[in-house]
C-alpha cells in the first residue's frame, strides 16, 4: 500500500495526482492573465506602504514544512500594536489595502505559490506557526495537503475580520472558536475531496 493511502483517511494517490495537475495547469494560465495587475499591484503598494510592495511571510505548509507565502503588502506598521490576528477598522491596513484585501487582488501573488508546489487553489488557509503545526492526533490529517488560496473554511469565515472586530477578545476568539471549527471543516474537505468539488469552491470565491 503506498504512502499517501495507507491511513485510509485522507487523499489517495490518484486524487492527489489530479490536485497536482490541475493547479500547475490552472496557476499557469492563472498568471499569464494577471501578471500584469500584480506588477501594478505590487509598485502600487510600494508607494502606499513605503516598503517592497510584496508581503513575505512564514506559513506552515503540508507535512509541517514552513514556506514564505507572497501577497500584497497592504499594511503598514503600527507602534505598540503586534498581533497576527486582523480584524476589521485594524489600524495598519491602508485604504489601498483595504480595497486589495475586499477585491482579493493582495491574494494574486500566491498563483505562484501554487506553481511553485508551496501551495493548492483549494485547501486549509496556510496559517503563522502556532497553529496547524501544533496539531496532534487526528487533527494532524489537515497537514497531509497543501494549505490553499481558498477553502471551505475561507469561505465561511469571509468575514472572519467582521466578525472579530465584534469580540473584546478577539485573539482568544479566533482561537479558541474560529480555528477550531476550521479544523473540523477542513478535515471533512479532505475526507470528501473531489475535483468537481474544488472547481465549485473556487467558482464561489470568484463569483460572490
């Protein structure tokens, strides 16, 4: 039995196959149509933020494996203001930034993340170590698959930065509420994966 379908749980070897294809397939076309809006993307935020315009940052990959995720930069730093959790009115997003992040376009950088292996269109957001890599038991069959651009955990947590912003505690919520449920979600993606599945997840993040 080979590595990738001797748990019985997770993806089988020809599902993952066919994951594979269809990403390198798609993040190809996918950046040929848009490279050119990153680039503006990309000097446009250098101006807004002062900085390289591109946001570089550790996340945990499949197997644990720590990658460097490639967005657009849309905030800027605050004094006295550190914490990985962002919620709505955060004070270090920029108005350019707040446009990027509502219409996505920040999210276009990781087509390269998909070609490059690091990451799937379609899976567990990659999250900051502390997180998924501290998962244990069960729970660690979300770290089988590449994390993705989006998912149906991003999809009903769209909002997640609304409905922080509600919270007296949003670190504790996100958490404590949020993170786990997105483990449950995430771990019945993988368990009922499909193609047809993933195109209608990425469907429904470009259309709504």
């Amino acid at each position: 039995m080979t590595t990738c379908e001797m748990s019985g749980r997770g993806m089988s070897c020809s599902q993952r196959l066919q994951k594979r294809v269809f990403d390198l397939v798609f993040s190809i076309f996918g950046l040929s149509l848009v490279w050119w809006l990153i680039i503006l993307s990309w000097f446009a935020a250098s101006i807004d933020t002062r900085s390289n315009g591109f946001f570089l940052q550790k996340r945990v990959g499949r197997n644990g494996e720590v990658f460097r995720v490639v967005k657009i930069k849309t905030m800027r730093p605050v004094v006295n203001f550190e914490t990985t959790v962002t919620r709505r009115g955060d004070p270090r997003i920029t108005p350019l930034g707040a446009f990027f992040r509502r219409t996505k376009i920040d999210e276009l950088p990781q087509l390269w993340n998909v070609l490059l292996g690091d990451m799937s269109f379609v899976g567990p957001r990659p999250d900051v170590p502390g997180f998924a890599d501290r998962l244990k038991g069960e729970a660690a069959l979300m770290l089988s698959i590449r994390p993705g651009i989006t998912g149906p955990a991003t999809l009903k947590y769209r909002d997640e930065e609304g409905i922080l912003a509600q919270q007296d505690e949003p670190d504790f919520y996100n958490r404590d509420v949020i993170w786990p449920d997105k483990v449950r979600i995430n771990l019945e993606y993988i368990r009922s994966w499909s193609l047809r599945l993933d195109i209608q997840y990425i469907l429904q993040t470009v259309f709504h």
